[in-house]
C-alpha cells in the first residue's frame, strides 16, 4: 500500500525545511511583487487621464507612481532571481512605503491586504536566504554534473 504524504501545516512550512518550500516561498514573493506591480501600474497610467474629488482615491492616482513601478518591477525580477537583496529591499521598501502612506493619509487604511503582502514578501526575504545557504551550491553542482 502507498504511503500518503502528509500535508504540510502552516506552521511546518514557515519553517522552509526543504528546497521547495524555499523555492515556493520565492515565487509566492516575486508573485505578489507582480500583483503589486501591475495594481500600481493600472493607478498611476490612470492618474495621467483623470483626477478624483476624494483625496484618498487622488493620492493612488499620482502620475509620479510610475518610479515606484520601475522600482517594483526590478525588485520582483530579481527576487525571481533568487536575490537576498532585492527580496530584502522589496520588504523595507513595502513596509516603509505602507507607514508612508498611512501617515499621509493619516488613517490606517487596507491594513489586512497589507500584512498578507508583509507576509509574501518576508518569506520570500527569508526563503531566499535559506536557499542561498543550504541549496544554492546543490543546484550548481547538479548543473555542472548535467553538462558532463
């Protein structure tokens, strides 16, 4: 009879004990990097085309967002990439960013969406130092045995 694999709880994957909860927290990170991305991108293409009688909606409708897009999109590339730093800047970036904008605002608005993009991106920050010190040179020797 078959062994059935027991399914991974919460908990054991916070603790990335293996190479692929690493990697998949590394893609849950770049993922949401592109959701992000592509939120940010559609806000301030629109802030170009019109302007909005409420401040709040206003302040996503800013033209000047499209830094924070390039800025985004190449963090996210690298994160695909495995990068400690962009993972690492992408979280200080976000996380500073949120308290930014909560002060310009000067009200806590979206706080559960925020925490869950905190999550993807501290995981994806600290998946990418797992792999680094425990799988990166696997992959490289597998590589280079696969050339031979």
């Amino acid at each position: 009879m078959a062994e059935k694999k027991k399914k991974e709880s919460f908990k054991d994957q916070m603790k990335m004990e293996t190479q692929e909860l690493c990697e998949a927290a590394i893609k849950n990170g770049w993922i949401a990097g592109l959701i992000s991305l592509v939120l940010t991108l559609i806000f301030s293409t629109a802030g170009f085309f019109t302007q909005s009688d409420n401040e709040t909606l206003n302040y996503f409708l800013d033209p000047w967002l499209m830094i924070d897009v390039v800025l985004i999109a190449i963090l996210t590339l690298f994160i695909y990439k495995k990068s400690r730093t962009a993972a690492t800047l992408m979280f200080i970036y976000f996380v500073i960013s949120k308290f930014s904008q909560w002060y310009d605002l000067g009200t806590v608005q979206g706080l559960p969406m925020a925490l869950i993009f905190m999550y993807f991106y501290f995981n994806a920050m600290r998946g990418t130092f797992i792999w680094h010190s425990k799988y990166k040179n696997q992959d490289t020797e597998l590589s280079l045995e696969a050339e031979i």
